[in-house]
C-alpha cells in the first residue's frame, strides 16, 4: 500500500474514505468503460495518489484530455510530480463542490466523462447533496458519470438515471461500479 495514501487517511479518514486505495481490478474495470475511440475529455474527481489515473492515462488517445480535481494539498502535489511530463493532463487543486465554475473557467462543457473516487456514500448528506448537485450542473445529455461506491445509493437519485452496474469483489472493500447519465428531470431543470 501506499505510504502517502496511509498519511492522507490518518489525516483525514471522513474525506478520503477508505483504509487503501482501489486495487488492480478495480481500476481496470472502471478505466475499460471510457471509450477512447475518438478524443475525449475526463475529469477525475478524487485521484488520490493516482491509482485510476494510470489506468485512463494508459488507454488515453493523444488528442483527449484529463482533468484531475483533488481537494488533499498532499495529493494533488504527488499528482502535478507524476504527471508533470503528460501534456494531456491537467491537476486542479481544489474542492469538487467548485467543479461547474472550474470547467467554466477552463473553457470546457459537458465533458464525455466526470469518473469519482469521492466517497458519497460515507459523508455528510448535505454535503453529498452539493456535490451531486454540481457534478450534474456540469453535465450534459451525453456526459457519462462513473462513480465506484460500497452502496448502489446514488442509482436512485433524481439527478441521475443509472445505465449500467457491476460489483468489485476483489477491492477492499468490495465496492460497485455505476455508471450513470444525467436524468431528463435534470436536464429540464
Ligand atoms: C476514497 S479516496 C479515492 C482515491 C483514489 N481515487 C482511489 O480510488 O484509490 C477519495 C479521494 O477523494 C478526495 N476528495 C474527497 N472529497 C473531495 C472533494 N470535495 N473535492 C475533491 N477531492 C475530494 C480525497 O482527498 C481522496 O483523494
């Protein structure tokens, strides 16, 4: 395991969320429902010490872009280092709660895809309300929000229809990759 992401939990156990970070099956799982056919843009939300993003990275065509989003001052210093030679990636210090103004400011709408590490399920309700609330503002019809969570909690909110499920046995803990659009309610409000 990681030494940094054993700090960063020690730290602050609520906004990280989990004792380790995603394992080898889950990282391939999630990475393997971005299609990559045609450039794309990605913003991850919660890389942590990046373990999701070598996987995108990896599959990633020249043209696409990545943005990371990491609230953690640690993490997102490890994050600029690790991909400082990768002109395709982009690392924004700062809360997910500003992510609508963040790609407003970089100039981007209805990314292709908004991936999260961020632990819902485990925080505050106001503050998950928030969060949902700004990730869905930042979508558009054909945007593709995939989010790996330990409940299936998030496929039931109005804000979102879910398109496709599948569980991570092997992660710890076990968790579920959803995938989800934003729903006709949300795109009308
Ligand atoms: C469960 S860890 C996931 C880390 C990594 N994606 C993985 O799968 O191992 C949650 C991550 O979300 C970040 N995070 C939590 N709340 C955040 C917020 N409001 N804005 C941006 N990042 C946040 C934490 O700092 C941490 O890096």
């Amino acid at each position: 395991m990681s030494l940094l992401f054993f700090k960063r939990v020690i730290a602050n156990p609520i906004r990280v969320g989990y004792l380790v970070p995603s394992s080898g099956f889950l990282t391939r799982q999630t990475a393997k429902r971005i299609d990559f056919s045609k450039p794309r843009v990605v913003i991850e939300l919660g890389p942590g010490e990046g373990c999701h993003t070598r996987q995108i990275v990896r599959r990633m065509n020249a043209e696409s872009k990545l943005i990371l989003i990491e609230l953690d001052d640690h993490f997102a210093a490890h994050l600029e280092k690790q991909f400082a030679h990768d002109k395709r990636v982009t690392v924004v210090h700062t809360d997910a709660l500003h992510l609508a103004s963040t790609l407003e400011g970089m100039g981007i709408s209805n990314p292709d895809y908004i991936v999260s590490g961020i632990p819902f399920t485990i925080m505050d309700r106001q503050l998950r309300e928030k969060l949902l609330a700004t990730i869905a503002r930042s979508m558009g019809p054909d945007s593709i929000f995939i989010t790996y969570q330990v409940s299936l909690q998030i496929s039931e909110h109005k804000l979102f229809d879910l398109s496709r499920s599948e569980h991570c046995l092997f992660n710890v803990p076990p968790l579920t990759v959803m995938e989800l659009k934003k729903s006709a309610a949300a795109l009308m409000a």
